[in-house]
C-alpha cells in the first residue's frame, strides 16, 4: 500500500474477451500515472481473465484484477471492486465505467474536478446537446427516457441520467455507500441515489451530488442486460423504492422501528 493513487476506477467484466481495448486503456495509463484500474472479472465464461491479467503484466503498478468465481450481476462486481481498493490501496477518488469505454476514460477522470467543496459524487450523463456527441440507438434512447424519468419522479429529484455507467466518489463516502449489498443486479445506480438521500436528506444530498454532462458517449456493442428483464425492471425499481420509503418511516417514528 506504499503507492498512493489520485484517482481509482473500477471496471467490471463479464465476457469481454473480445471487448477490452488495450491500446485505449495503456495508453491512458501511460498519460496518467496518478490513475489506477481494477478490473473485476465477473465469472466470465470466456478468456476474459487472460485478457485481464496480459493487460496487467504490461501496468504492474497500475492495475490490478480481482477475480469472482460465479458471476454476480454488475451491482455485485462494482462493489466488491470498490470495496477491494479501498481495502487494499490509497487514493482520494473512486469510481467504475462501463468496460466498454462508451464513456473515455479521459472524460472520466475529468469528473474529479468537480468533486470540490460539498460535493462527494459526480456523475456523467447522457444529455443529446449542441457542441456533444451523444451516440445510441434511437431504441434504447427512447426507453431509457422513459425509465429515466420515472426515476426522477420516484426520488423526487431533478436528475437527468442515473443508469449512465460514469460515477465517481470520494473514497469516504464510497466506504459508506458501497458497505452494503444492493437489491438489484442491474438498477444499483438508483439505489446509490436512495443511499445518499437516505444517508443525508435530499435537500443535503442535492448539493452533494453533481451531474455532469458528457462531451462524448459512443454506445458499443449489445447489452449485458437481457430484453426480459425489461419487465423485472419495473419490480426492482418498486422494491428499492418501498425498501427506503420503510427505512424512512421508521426513523420517523421510532415505534416502528
């Protein structure tokens, strides 16, 4: 632990054996000694880990790889990543991005700058504007807003894009956040929000929260999510939700508790 970082990223894999850019990620690595990787191989099926740890042997000092026997779901990965660098290294910053660089990791390390003051969690999104450069099938657009913005309305806070894969945190309060398992495989990025509100109050947690929109999103590939959980979607989401509409009525009312 001798070695301390500025900035710690967490990447979860399932089967990306194909999808793992090493030139993008040695060559960031090389313009960013402050910056260290931890990839999480989620019990991928195929040479996924090989790939992982050839990356590793040419960044020794700069990446690390941690490696789950069955595969978890990406809430799963992302938090034993998380929780496996604040354990084992030091650093000031720590986050996870999709493996496959939708977001760059040059973009994403730009989200440390606006981790100032109040604020403890900045996160990119996935805004369509003049002067970015937001790619995604018009599909996957149209239903993601939907899902968005009833996101929005359940928390009751005014944010545009909580699913996108680009999240950074002070390494405390991801100590905090990330102590727990989540409920969903896939929707742990609303209940980080929850979390937060939860934790500070959501007048507090507005200003500790930042949202960041992107200069560049490329959507790459198909998605790990499959089409049926489409449906368990809208389940997860009312489980979050009922789960912390209790915890706060409990702490209101502490017969209830």
């Amino acid at each position: 632990m001798s070695t301390v970082f500025n900035t710690s990223i967490v990447i979860p894999c399932y089967n990306e054996e194909k999808g793992i850019s090493n030139n993008e990620y040695s060559n960031f690595l090389n313009n960013n000694p402050e910056a260290f990787i931890c990839f999480v191989n989620d019990g991928s099926k195929d040479n996924t880990l090989g790939v992982l740890n050839a990356l590793k042997e040419k960044h020794p000092t700069q990446i690390d790889v941690l490696s789950l026997k069955k595969n978890s779901g990406k809430a799963e990965a992302v938090r034993a990543g998380i929780n496996y660098c604040n354990t084992n290294y030091r650093h000031q910053y720590i986050g996870y991005l999709d493996a496959d660089l939708a977001t760059t990791l040059e973009e994403f390390i730009e989200l440390r700058n606006y981790l100032q003051g109040e604020i403890v969690f900045s996160f990119g999104s996935r805004i369509r504007k003049i002067g970015s450069t937001i790619k995604r099938e018009n599909s996957r657009f149209l239903i993601g807003r939907v899902v968005a913005t009833f996101i929005s309305n359940i928390l009751d806070i005014k944010v545009y894009d909580t699913q996108c894969g680009s999240k950074l945190f002070t390494k405390e309060i991801s100590e905090i956040l990330f102590k727990k398992e989540f409920i969903s495989r896939w929707l742990f990025d609303v209940e980080i929000f929850f979390r937060m509100i939860h934790l500070f109050g959501k007048e507090k947690a507005i200003k500790k929260m930042i949202e960041v929109p992107l200069k560049l999103w490329v959507e790459k590939g198909d998605s790990k999510v499959k089409f049926t959980y489409g449906i368990k979607l809208w389940f997860d989401l009312f489980e979050i939700q009922r789960k912390y509409q209790k915890i706060a009525q409990n702490l209101s009312n502490p017969n209830l508790q």
